[in-house]
C-alpha cells in the first residue's frame, strides 16, 4: 500500500511538530511531501533532514539563502521561499492531504490553492474559515475537497456526528477551558503580563492561539469556524467554560441525546484523526482516567471577556466583519507579546477597528484581502 503523502504548512509550530510525531509513530502509512515555515530556518532544517521530504519552503524571503545553506547536504530536497511558493507546492501532483498549521491570515491564500487542487484538507488554521468560511466551502463543495477539523473541538463535534447523516444537529455544545484569568475580575484583568497569559491551565499551544485562548477571541472564532464547517447558525452554539479540557465538545440531536469526545489534553489525536478518517489507529500516551477529578462547566462571562463578545457580533454582522476582528486580533495580539497595549486594551482596538473599517456585506476573496490590509492598518492607528 502506497504511503499517504502529506503536506505540513507550519511545520515548526505546535500541530506541526506534533504531527510529525503522528507521522513518525505511523511511518508505514504517512510520509512528509513537503514541509513549510515562516522563519524558524534551523527548525526547519532539522526537520527536514530527520524527514526527508521532496521540498521545504520558507515563507520569509529574506531566509532562503540561510536555508539553502543548511540544506547543501541534501541535494535531492527541492528549497524555495516566499508566499507563491507556498501556494504552489500545495499542489504538487503526488500530495494526498494538506494540514494547514500555519498562524492567521496567512494560511488563506495556499488553503484555497490546495482545495482547488483537490487535496483533502486537514484544518488547524482557524482563520482560513474565520474570515473566508463562505468562500471556502464553496469552494470545496466546487471541488469535491473534504476538510477535516484538527482543532480539538471541532474534530470533537465531527467525531460525534460520524454515523448522524440524516440527523440535523439541535445544538454545539463547544467547551472552552477558560484560560488562565478564569477567575479573576476586570480589576486584576488590567494589570495581567503576558508572562500571566501565556501560562495556559491545561494545553502547550503556541503563543498566538495561547494568547487568543487567555481573552477567548479564540473561542469566538472557533463559533465562527463551527457554524461554516457543520452548517448551523451561530444562534444553534453554546459556549461551556469547562476547565478540565476533558470534554472537548458535544453534539444535541432532536432528541434531546447529547453525544461527546473525550479524552486527555493530546493534539495528537485529533490530528490523527484527521489523517486517518473513518480508521482509528493506535496512539500512545496517556488514557483518560474519569475517577481522578470532577467534570465541571459555567458560563462565560462576556463582560470579562469582551473579545468573545466582539466575535458573536462579527458572526451576527456577517460580511467581511469576521476578516475585520480577524486582522484587528492578530494585530493586538502581537502588540500585548511585545508589550505595547495592555490585556484589557486589546478588545478596545478590535472594537475601534469593526467602527471604522469599510463594512461589505458580500465580500469576494479581493474584498478579504483589501479588508485585512485595512483593518491592520487600523488596529495599528488605535494602538495607544
């Protein structure tokens, strides 16, 4: 049986490594075709060495020639750089499935290359269906592409609806761990570090969606991305703050049966659920142990948490207003890891943007691209 090729855009970020990992406990079914980075040029060496892919592609330019030297001894893998190139490689005739592990808005453009060449697609960059949800399952309808969810909630509301065909979905039940300022008040909120936001409870993610997670912008988006990916309206989705992260989501059929997935903090599971699909394949690690702590959920508190607010305006909205909160988030984001605003000052920037950038009801990819250089340009401006 021919080795399923896959194709990893953002390799050395946290879904990327660890579907290597996926891949290496697997290697009699997958193998590396091509391997992707914005900047961490040794990472990706070390990758690729270990790998052996046909291609690696660095997406900042200016770090092509320090890969090609890293990669002198390894004649045989093809080394390109930039943007097209990552919209190109995607749609190397021998690759199976794409995991699209970039961060943010980035991750769009060779998204849409890969499905309009008909790779099956294995989704970790939110994005792509936060600001262009419409676009791509149109396009992926157009294309016979299927998308599989490697965001543990997601891939959670998949796992349970697998064998549901003809049984609409009453209601998403998508849980969120709250994130470490669960507890605190607005007051204490005011004066948190990123230090504070980036020491998670219960997952190792990477900066940005680690940040994303402590202001819930990221479960905001992660509505956003549930209501394209299984066709419900955002009104048919309930956020539950449960700070175990054991039930990673649940399904409400008309009944009134709820089915879920559970299972320890692993991203490796869902990421081998994507690649393997409909096959389970064994995993190692830890066993989920339901005699060693309670299951607990409450609900948000959308005072507190003003960006999880901003994204349920932005789906009521419509249009490009999702693109909006988008290239606003991504731009407070790094300005909070840089210490240039304050925790709280983020989801006042990404409102001030959603007020004065242009609104379009009916957007078409272009639209997308002109509102996230805009909104960015925004954000920027409101800055303090």
């Amino acid at each position: 049986m021919n080795k399923k090729q896959i194709a990893i855009l953002g390799s050395t970020g946290s879904i990327g490594t660890q579907a290597l990992e996926v891949i290496e406990e697997h290697s009699d079914l997958y193998e590396v075709y091509a391997l992707t980075a914005n900047n961490k040029v040794q990472q990706l060496a070390e990758q690729a060495h270990r790998f052996r892919p046909a291609a690696v592609v660095i997406a900042n330019e200016e770090r092509y020639d320090e890969l090609r030297r890293l990669m002198d001894d390894m004649p045989d893998v093809k080394v390109y750089a930039g943007a097209r190139a990552l919209d190109e490689i995607v749609e190397a005739t021998p690759i199976d499935m794409v995991l699209t592990a970039m961060v943010g808005f980035a991750g769009l453009s060779p998204t849409i290359h890969a499905i309009r060449a008909g790779k099956a697609i294995a989704l970790a960059n939110k994005e792509t269906l936060v600001v262009a949800g419409e676009l791509i399952c149109q396009l992926a309808q157009q294309y016979h592409t299927p998308i599989l969810p490697v965001d543990s909630e997601h891939s959670a509301i998949f796992q349970s609806i697998v064998g549901e065909d003809q049984n609409p979905i009453e209601k998403i039940l998508l849980t969120a761990s709250g994130g470490p300022f669960r507890k605190m008040s607005k007051e204490q909120l005011a004066t948190v570090t990123k230090a504070d936001a980036l020491r998670h409870p219960t997952w190792d993610m990477g900066a940005k969606i680690t940040i994303d997670s402590a202001t819930m912008m990221n479960k905001g988006f992660e509505v956003i991305e549930a209501k394209w990916l299984f066709g419900v309206d955002a009104k048919q989705i309930q956020v539950l703050v449960h700070p175990q992260s054991i039930v990673h989501s649940a399904v409400q059929f008309a009944d009134g049966a709820v089915k879920a997935q559970l299972g320890v903090p692993d991203m490796r599971l869902p990421i081998q659920y994507a690649f393997s699909f409909p096959q389970r394949l064994p995993l190692s690690g830890s066993r989920l142990d339901l005699f060693r702590q309670p299951l607990e959920f409450f609900e948000p508190d959308l005072e507190k948490f003003r960006c999880l607010a901003l994204a349920f305006e932005a789906i009521d909205r419509g249009g490009n207003m999702p693109c909006i909160v988008n290239a606003a988030n991504e731009i407070v984001n790094r300005a909070f890891l840089e210490d240039r605003c304050t925790f709280l000052q983020m989801s006042d920037v990404i409102e001030q943007t959603m007020q004065r950038v242009a609104f379009d009801k009916q957007p078409t990819y272009d639209t997308y691209v002109a509102t996230d250089a805009e909104a960015r340009r925004i954000a920027t401006e409101c800055l303090p």
